[in-house]
C-alpha cells in the first residue's frame, strides 16, 4: 500500500500535466520551445542539437497550413518571439550559435528565417573582419621586420634602392657606345699633344666616349647615431684593353681574341654625422679639377678622341684641352656640414710620380715622396632672382724628391714642390647653362696630373688653362652644347724650343636627346689642335654619334 500511493499521485501528477497538452493540441501541438530550453539547460541536448531543433521548430511554426491559419494570430507574438536569435530562460540569455562544431557548419537554408539568416551573415561578416584585420596586422609586422626587402621609390638617374632592414643598397650606373670617325688635317709630330692630325689616315671605330661604362653599388646605413656607407665602383669598357703605364685607359688593342678591361676606379668607405660633416678614406675622385670635369659635358659624348685608331676604355672629352685630369686616387678626406651654402673640403692623398709624358728624354720624372698630396677646395652655392649659382676654388700641393732625367746628375738630388690652383663658376637660368673655368700651376703639368711638370733640368714648368661652356634646352628633351678650350705649358728656365706641346685646344659642339628617363641620343662634332714650342703644328676633326642609357 506504501508502494501504491506515491505510484498512483505520480500517475495522477503526469495526467494532470499532460491534459493541458493534450486538450490543446490544436492550438500549441507545434509550441515546444521551452522544453528545448529545458533540455538544453539539463545537459541533454549539445548547442548543435538545440540550433538545429529550434530552427527546424521555428520554420515549421513560421509557415501557415489550413489547420493552423485559424490559430496563427493568437500566438504570433510567441513565434515571434521563438524566431528571435536569443531566446529567453530564467535569468540567462541565450543565444542560436552559427554551430561550428567538428568542422560543420549549419546553413538554415534559403527558405529558412530571415531574421535567424541575417544574424548568421552579420556573424560571418564579422569573423572574415577579424581575420582580414589580423592579416593586415601580420603583414605589416612583417614589413616592418629586418627580414624583409623593400624598394624605394624609383627617382630617374639615382639608380635603384633596396631597403634591408636598416641597410639601404643603391645600384647605379651608365653604359654608352659611340660610332666615331677621325679626320687628320695633318701637321707635324707635337710631343705631348692631344690632336692625332699628323696620323695621316682616317679612322673609325666603335668605341666608349669620355666615360666607359660604370656599374656602382653603394650600402648606407647609420649606427650609433653615425651615417656611412661603403662603395664599390666598376668601370668597364667595351673595346680590348692592352697593358700599359695607365693599365684600362691605355690605348686598346684591336686585335682577335682580345678582352674588354676592367677599372675599379671606386672603392672607399664615408662616415660621419650632418652636424660634424663626412670623413673618406678608400679610393676615388680626387678633390682638385673634379668640378672641372663633372661639369664638362663632353662627360656624355667623346670629345678629343686621343687615339681613334686603337681607342682604349675612354676618351679624352676636354682632358688636356681645358683642365688637367682629377683622377681617381687613395685618400683620406674630409667634407664640411654646408653653412649658408659654404661648404669645405680638403684631404690627403697618395702622392703621384712626376711623369715624362711627352718622351725623347724632354722631363724629369720621380718615384720618391716623404710626405702625402694635400689637396683643398671651397664651394659657395647661393640663388639671386631666379639665377642659380655655384663657385669653387681649390688648391694642391706635393713635394717632389730624388727627381731623375738624362740631364740632372746623380749627386744633384733635386726636389721640387708642385703647386696648383682652380677657380670656377657655374650659372643656371631657367633652360640655360654656364660654366667658366680657369686653372694654373707650377711643376703641375699638363693633361694628366703631373705629367711633363718638370724639365729635364729639374726646374718647374708653369702652366695654365681654361673653358667655357653653354648649355641650352631648346626643350626638356632637346639640348645643345658649345664649348671651347685651352691648355698651354709654358718652358722651364733654361729649356730651349723643342718639339714639346705648348698649347692644346678644341671647339666641340654636341646635340643630346633624351629619348626615355634612361636612354639619350648624342651628335657630336669636335676639332683638336696641338702646337709645339719649335713650331710644328697639327689639328684633327671627329664626328661621332652614339647613345648613352644611365640608370
């Protein structure tokens, strides 16, 4: 009996609950919501369970049938609310997940509820945000990484920059090739001269201008609060080199079999800071006439072509007919900050042999030095109306010792002290460009730095030199060149005449064409005359046209 009564109250307990169900079927058989919420809460049912049966139930409820139309408006308000996402329980919300379980993903279907499919997209959105938001986030970490190699914007003639980490790795560089046809006008041999008119025969040839090609890579960076940079300029040439006192700018070798030479003519290390200025120390261009040829626009074409016949890596452009080659020689220098467009530089360099260009036992030479080659040079950079203006002046000294010749006797011992000064000016107005330059010196000499700079007696030579140059863009591709040029070497005392040169000059006049950012076309004319101090004379013509790319 004690068995029997709690068994009969429970029966009677279910009866009484399930009545109501049961009497109104017709109008909530379809409502069974909250016991899905009951489920879900007791553990019997998984999140993906729930999202499932609820949305089945509420697809169903949501669509009117015969027998439902009738019964559909009293409990809009609850289907209404059984559609929401988040359903209600007690204190707790609780919400349809997109149920991403085990790599399923729920999909409610195109006719499933439109208020259910929204949330889902809006979730979906939400995450492809994120992720999109991380991506951004790892890629810009990863730019920001040393790892990786970045390229800077490309600015036309300053080659290429590659950013690798804090190290930025420029590569530059220019490649020309020129048709050039030599005419002698004929004359009598001058030692030391630049004209080839007493050759006696045309020539031709396909040939490097002024400059060879050059190929130059550069690395800067800053450390310590210390800008540097270390760079290594190559400076091949497209005709055979052949071995000789000056090595890839002796004249070439047109011959079967031969090889282009190699010039490493670049290779130095800067260091400093804006406020203390750039030290140098390697090798490069040296610091006295270095304005003169950077200047010279027959930097872009040929110029007086020395030997055409057998041209070797470059040609003379206005060397020797206008100013005395820079070079490019070991040093140890040093560049000031600029201060109201001043700016100053000096240095010591390796010093160079006096030379007996000229032959026929006419100079001395030397191979001795107790002390380095200075050099020195003072910029002045500053704008008046709308005219740019640049002007230089440097200096040179070095002390010859142990000078040797046919004629200065072994006890004699003779030193000398060369000496050399430069003054220059450079004007920019608009589309026209000007350059005047003078140089003089004393046991300097004449085309190269040193060459013919002392008699066979041991005593000095003086010599002076100058050019003018104007430059106009007749538009911003078009422009032409004129130009001319001196370069005298004056006789020691106690020399008498001789076949050595005392003047060499030329008149060259160019035309250039920028076809592209990289690539100009060049037509050239130039005329060259040598003279001596006995009276012989002779002079050459050349044309020459070619192109030249400089990236």
């Amino acid at each position: 009996m004690a068995l029997t009564k709690p068994l009969v109250f429970s029966s009677l307990l279910v009866a009484t609950v399930c009545l109501p169900l049961t009497l109104s079927t017709k109008a909530h058989a379809d409502d069974y919501s909250d016991l899905l919420d009951i489920l879900r809460a007791k553990g019997s049912l998984t999140q993906r369970e729930y999202n499932t049966l609820l949305s089945k139930h509420i697809h169903r409820t949501s669509t009117p049938t015969p027998q439902r139309a009738a019964s559909s408006a009293p409990h809009a308000t609850r289907t209404a609310s059984a559609a929401s996402t988040h359903h209600t329980l007690g204190q707790g919300t609780h919400s349809i997940q997109p149920a991403y379980e085990d790599g399923i993903q729920f999909d409610p279907g195109a006719e499933g509820d439109a208020g259910t499919r929204a949330q889902l997209a809006a979730d979906r959105a939400e995450a492809s945000a994120r992720s999109a938001q991380q991506a951004l986030l790892s890629t810009q970490n990863m730019m920001n990484s040393s790892s990786v190699v970045r390229v800077a914007k490309y600015v036309p003639g300053k080659g290429l920059t590659f950013k690798a980490g804090p190290v930025d790795i420029n590569f530059s560089g220019f490649i020309n090739g020129f048709y050039t046809y030599n005419s002698p006008a004929g004359g009598r041999p001058v030692a030391g001269g630049v004209s080839t008119g007493s050759s006696g025969f045309d020539s031709s040839s396909v040939r490097n201008g002024l400059l060879p090609a050059g190929f130059l890579l550069k690395l800067s960076t800053t450390q310590s609060g210390i800008d540097m940079s270390a760079v290594l300029g190559m400076y091949p040439g497209v005709n055979n080199a052949k071995n000789g006192a000056f090595n890839a700018n002796t004249g070439g070798s047109p011959v079967g079999l031969g090889t282009a030479g190699i010039d490493l003519r670049q290779v130095y290390v800067t260091f400093g800071t804006k406020e203390v200025g750039t030290f140098k120390v390697g090798r490069d261009l040296a610091i006295f006439g270095s304005d003169a040829i950077l200047n010279d626009a027959t930097l872009l074409s040929v110029g007086s072509t020395g030997s055409n016949a057998a041209p070797g890596n470059t040609s003379l452009g206005r060397i020797g007919v206008g100013y005395v080659y820079a070079d490019w020689i070991p040093q140890i220098s040093y560049v000031s900050p600029t201060i109201h467009g001043f700016q100053g530089s000096v240095g010591i360099f390796q010093p160079l042999d006096e030379f007996n260009y000229a032959g026929e036992n006419l100079s001395a030479g030397s191979t001795q030095h107790s002390s380095p080659m200075v050099q020195g040079k003072g910029t002045y950079d500053f704008k008046i109306g709308g005219v740019q203006t640049r002007i230089w002046a440097s200096f040179l000294v070095q002390h010859h010792q142990g000078l040797t010749s046919t004629t200065i006797a072994e006890s004699q011992h003779r030193s000398a002290m060369a000496e050399a000064g430069e003054i220059g000016a450079k004007i920019t107005y608009r589309g026209f460009q000007g350059v005047a330059y003078y140089y003089r010196g004393s046991g300097l000499g004449t085309t190269g730095l040193f060459f013919d700079g002392v008699a066979a007696n041991g005593r000095k030579r003086s010599s002076e030199g100058y050019y003018v140059q104007a430059m106009y863009n007749l538009t911003k591709k078009l422009k032409v060149v004129g130009s001319y040029g001196v370069s005298n070497l004056y006789q020691a005392p106690g020399e008498t005449d001789s076949i050595l040169v005392r003047r060499n000059q030329s008149e060259v006049g160019a035309v250039y064409y920028s076809l592209t950012d990289w690539l100009n076309l060049v037509g050239e004319f130039a005329h060259t005359e040598s003279a001596a101090h006995n009276g012989n004379h002779n002079s050459d013509n050349s044309g020459s046209a070619g192109v030249i790319l400089l990236f």
